[in-house]
C-alpha cells in the first residue's frame, strides 16, 4: 500500500503505511532494497510522518 500511495503523490499516507509496516514485520521493512528506496522518498518529502526520519536514519538512507 505504501508504493501505491507514493505513487499517487500521498507521500503522508505512504509514510504512514511504512511505518505501520515496521509495527508489524519489522525484518521484512529492514530487510527489503524496495522498502529502503521508498523510505528515502518518503524521507526528503515535506508532508514525511515524524518517525519516517528515524527510520531512515536506522537504515542508513538518511
């Protein structure tokens, strides 16, 4: 959900649908290349959620 949100130009919602993800399959959302390139997207974005900072940060795309 969160790639199609981000393809939409919803970075807030596809932010929040990563974060979310990490609640629930935190290894899958650590572990995945795809999910690194989206946090950075989401990352750089005004309208990023506040934990998607430290999320990039712990997986070293900020």
């Amino acid at each position: 959900m969160a790639r199609a949100y981000a393809l939409t130009g919803d970075v807030l919602r596809a932010g929040r649908a990563v974060l979310d993800a990490e609640r629930t399959a935190h290894s899958e959302v650590h572990h995945r290349p795809a999910v690194r390139k989206l946090v950075t997207v989401v990352w750089r974005s005004a309208d990023a959620p506040a934990g998607i900072v430290q999320l990039a940060t712990t997986l070293g795309v900020a």
